[in-house]
C-alpha cells in the first residue's frame, strides 16, 4: 500500500512537472529561468549549481535543470514577498557552504516561500544566523 502511494505520488508530480516544463506561453502561471552558482538544497532533494525553469500552475511549483535531467515539483501556498524592481529571483540562505532555497518570486502578488528542511532547522539551532543570497531571474520563459 505504502509503496502505491509513493508510486501515484511521483506520477503526480512527473505530470506535473511536465505540464509546467512545457507549457505555452499563454497559459496561466508563471515561468522564469536562472542561473543558480552554487550547489543548494531544496526540501531534501541537493540540486547541482546550473540553470533552472520554475514555472508554476495554480499552487504547484515545478523546477526543472536546463539539460531536463533534474526535477522538483511541489504543492505549495503562495505567499507575497517584495520584488526586485519586478524582477523575478530565488532567495537563498547560505550557513557555510550549504545553501538552502527559501523562495520563489514571479512577482509581488506572486511568491511562494518553502518549508525549512530538517536539515536546515538542524544547522539554524546552532548557528545564530545565515546569509541571505539572491538570485535574479535570467527572464521568462
């Protein structure tokens, strides 16, 4: 039962993921690329430092690598955070060498923050404080 779940799970989130990646232009949602410099964490899934597309349909956000091979998708609430001059980026919190994605932002009404990992409330009871990095969109897609 446990393994049909997770099997209906990634088959949600690969069509998800799909439907993001590839959808028209003109469809609703929102879709930017970026270039991202480092290694980062996003849930519990580590992402190699390349280019990404964040798109997004309704409240799932799908993130898909340039050369397609790496993919995350979740179901998130959006939320609002201020823009960079109506420049889409990814906020990022740095503790050493590990960076953690924190948010997405397509613009001021729309902004998605994500769940702190376990991993980084791990790193966040010991150490007082991180670094916030930015990322700016290379533009929509």
């Amino acid at each position: 039962m446990q393994s049909r779940k997770k099997s209906v799970l990634f088959l949600l989130a690969a069509v998800v993921v799909s439907a993001v990646a590839i959808a028209p232009a003109h469809a609703q949602g929102s879709r930017a690329s970026f270039n991202v410099p480092f290694d980062f964490v996003i849930g519990q899934t580590k992402m190699e430092a390349g280019t990404y597309r964040i798109g997004t349909q309704g409240n799932f956000v799908a993130m898909v690598s340039g050369a397609g091979k790496t993919s995350y998708s979740v179901l998130m609430a959006a939320g609002s955070a201020a823009t960079h001059e109506g420049q889409p980026y990814l906020r990022f919190t740095r503790y050493g060498r590990e960076s953690f994605l924190n948010t997405i932002v397509f613009s001021e009404g729309s902004s998605f923050d994500l769940p702190r990992s376990s991993r980084e409330k791990e790193i966040m009871a010991r150490v007082t404080s991180g670094q916030q990095v930015d990322v700016l969109s290379e533009g929509t897609r």
